[in-house]
C-alpha cells in the first residue's frame, strides 16, 4: 500500500514516520521546501521522544520520502490529510484554507481510485465539504472519503500514534471501501487490541473538539475551585484529591495552576464555540467562552500574585521558570508561561526567564524577553521567583541553595508541583494557586485578590446576582 500525508507539521511528520516504520511506502508533501529538504534530512523542527530515530529508520529503508510536490502522491492509495487549521485572524472559527487546497489540489492529480481521509481537527461538516470538493474535481475514479481523528499528546506521539487508546474511523457507508483499508493501515494496533470506533463522518468529527473541549473544560474547572479556594482559605490540591477519586471524575487533569495552553487546546475550543452558534447552539457557545475565560484569569491571577509579592518588597526582578506550554515540549503556542512572562515584562518587571527546551521557540515569538542560559543564572538576584511550566529539572532545585542567590527567598509556585513544604523549612515565602490554606500573611493579595468576609445571602437569587 503507498500512502501520503500531506502536512508535515506535528502530526504529519510523526504519522509519516510511525507509518514507514510499520512497512508502507511513504511519501510526505508540504509546501516549505525549507521543512521538506530538513525531513529529508532526518531533521525534525520540534522536539518528540523516539521520533528522530524513527525519521532516520525510514529514510535509510527507502520506505519514507518528502517532496513539495502534491503530484508526488498521483499513485497513492490512501491519503492523510494533516494540514493545521488554525484560528481564523477574523474570528474565533477554524482557518480551513489549507484543508480545501489540498482538496481542490487532490482531485486535480488523483490517478486512481482512493481513499483520501482527514486527520486534521476540522469543525463538524467539513468532511462532506471536502468530499463534494474532491468529487467535483475528479472524474472517473471512485474516491471514497473518511475522516480519522487523532488523539496524540506531545512528549507522547509515537506512541499515540502506533497504540492509540482508540481509533476512529468516521465513515460514509460503513458497507463501503473505506473501512478496510483503513483496518489494513492500522492492522497492528488493532491486533494488539485497540478499541475501534466506527462512525459517521460528523460524529468523528466531533470526536476530537469534544474530546479537546472536555479536557479544557475539567482544567478550568479546577482553576475556578482554586479562585474559591483562595477566597476561602481551603486547599485546591486536597479538594481535587477528594474529587478524584470519585469514579465519575477522576484525578488526571484536575491540577490547578496557570490553565492549559498548546496548539490545540485554545483554538479547538474556541472554532466548537463559533461552530456551534452557526448550527443554533447558543448555550454551548456560552459553556465553552466561559472555559476560555476562565482560562485566561487563571494566567491575570499569577500575574496578579507575582506583582503583589514584588510590591510588598519593593523589587522588580523577577526569575521566570519555564516557556513550553507543557514539560517534555519546545513548544510554546499560545503558552501561559509565556503569556505571564509578557504581561510582566509589560508591567515594567526585569525578566529572567529559563526553560530546559523552550528558549528557542520563545525567543523567535518574544524576542523582548532575556532568556537565562541556567537556573541559576535565572534566579540571580531576583526579588520573586514563579514556576510556570513542570519541568522535572525545576523539582530538582534545592531551595536552601537557591535561596543563596535571590534577593528575596519568594516563590510563587503557579504548578502546585513544587514541594512547598520544603521550600518553606529553607526560609521561602511560598504562594501556590488555590492553597489559600496556606495563605500568606494577612493584608497581602492572594493571586490578584483580597480576602474578604463574605455577605450572607437572603435568597438563592440574590446568591446568583452576587
């Protein structure tokens, strides 16, 4: 079987690379001659565990190849769609410009009849779109159209991609070519026993935003009980361990903190909102604006916190801990650890920021910043110190050496993953989201708010419009 994966960013580079690894020929096509003639040289542009030696395996095989050429994949029997949908620059909708291209540019050179399938998130309907595209354009060859979400996490997607927790396979006709072809591309995980789901076409869809949204959701969740928590001298860490092991619910992503960030979260849950008020879902839009929000004020709260500390010393130097958006990632779209060190800088703080990884990436998209070439070249008299992405190395630390360089031994720790009681033992002032049990001194705000006593309400709706 020959297939290709147009879009060698994230998703297509590791599919081309884990499907060669599995024994097909493989050919990735892209516009950037600059990202296809540096495949072809086994360099990858982003950090992923396991993927570079896979890249190297498959090139010195013959099994995997680049080209910026879409006539390059004419006698493909399968085609993966992995062009990125980013947010539109008018709105909060998905761009699907490269999505159509690529379907206008398939009906142009298919020389065969195929299967062309769809892994790039798209709002619902898109997949019937591309198929009337394609079809229009193409004349005597049957082209069967599927859409195949994926679900990778980066720092995991090799993974991901080779055993998946699911597949699914959003199809027109169950009865028709689509589905075993797509049970021969993924023969292996399926063998190993990988749940499938077979659908159709919008419910696959819907599968990856729902999915996005969801996380988003139950993140945002968590960070509005760490506001609460704040407020009301609770601790948000004990609450989500009581919360996790209800078996409804579950632990994983209830860490409050700085809120969730990537190249997919935000945008996916901003085109579902705008999708939705297009198909007559008011409501829905709402919930997920409200995510989005919510979101956004668990970053202003940190901002809030670290200046608050900086006030209450009289300093301005402030040691930042972390780009990514997450550990294990040089990626730093729409991450909150850079969003928070921007806001900073913009409220006249002196910056040092420091990430194992990440420094890259964040100095091309914030060239403003100065970046430290070590922890401690970061931490070098700095008056308030905030943990903004989990890096191992940054548990690693030792305070009571640490508080040796710092002009103020003052940490705001905006992951909750630091071990804050032993930072406290080496002479720390230390400030999480959401511990408001261990609040600092009276007085002082408490990421961006003041405690209060609260007002009794004399009715459920006078609670509400308070």
């Amino acid at each position: 079987m020959r297939i290709s994966v147009i879009g060698t960013g994230y998703l297509g580079a590791t599919h081309a690379a884990c499907l060669a690894s599995l024994g097909f020929e493989v050919v990735g096509i892209d516009t950037s001659a600059d990202k296809v003639a540096a495949l072809s040289r086994g360099e990858l542009p982003f950090r992923e565990p396991g993927l570079p030696a896979m890249l190297a395996a498959g090139l010195a095989s013959g099994r995997l190849r680049f080209s910026t050429g879409l006539s390059a994949a004419a006698d493909c029997d399968v085609h993966f769609i992995c062009v990125g949908t980013p947010q539109s620059r008018t709105g909060l909708s998905a761009d699907l410009t490269a999505v159509f291209g690529v379907a206008r540019g398939l009906g142009d050179i298919i020389e065969r009849d195929c299967l062309i399938v769809g892994k790039s998130t798209v709002p619902v309907g898109t997949a019937a779109a591309i198929a009337d595209v394609v079809r229009s354009t193409c004349a005597g060859h049957e082209v069967a159209v599927a859409w195949n979400p994926e679900f990778l996490r980066e720092g995991h997607a090799v993974a991901d991609t080779l055993r998946p927790d699911r597949l699914v396979f959003g199809v027109e006709h169950r009865d028709g070519s689509a589905v075993p072809l797509l049970r021969q591309v993924y023969a292996e995980a399926l063998a190993s026993g990988v749940p499938l789901h077979i659908t159709d076409l919008p419910t696959a869809e819907l599968a990856k935003t729902a999915a996005n949204a969801f996380l988003a959701t139950k993140i945002s969740f968590i960070n509005a009980m760490a506001e609460l928590s704040d407020l009301a001298g609770a601790d948000v860490v004990a609450l989500a361990d009581v919360l996790g092991d209800d078996t409804r619910i579950g632990r994983r992503f209830l860490d409050a903190g700085v809120g969730f960030g990537g190249g997919c979260l935000p945008k996916d849950i901003r085109a579902l909102g705008a999708r939705a008020l297009e198909l007559g879902a008011p409501a829905t839009a709402r919930l997920l604006g409200e995510v989005d929000d919510i979101n956004q004020q668990a970053r202003t709260r940190v901002v809030d916190a670290v200046l608050a500390r900086l006030r209450a010393v009289d300093g301005n130097r402030v040691a930042v801990l972390g780009a990514t958006f997450k550990p294990m990632s040089d990626d730093v779209r729409d991450s909150p650890a850079l969003a928070v060190a921007g806001r900073l800088l913009g409220r006249g703080c002196d910056l040092r920021v420091f990430d194992p990884e990440g420094a890259r990436n964040a100095r091309a998209q914030r060239p403003d910043l100065t970046f430290a070439a070590s922890i401690d070249a970061a931490l070098a008299d700095a008056d308030v110190v905030v943990h903004l992405t989990e890096w191992p190395q940054f548990r690693e630390i030792d305070p009571a050496a640490a508080a040796g360089r710092v002009r103020h031994p003052i940490l705001v720790d905006a992951r909750n993953t630091l071990d804050q009681v032993r930072w406290r033992a080496a002479g720390w002032t230390v400030q999480g989201v959401g511990r408001g049990a261990c609040a600092p001194a009276a007085g002082v705000a408490v990421a961006g708010w003041l405690m209060q006593d609260p007002v009794p309400a004399t009715s459920s709706d006078d609670l509400a419009r308070r």
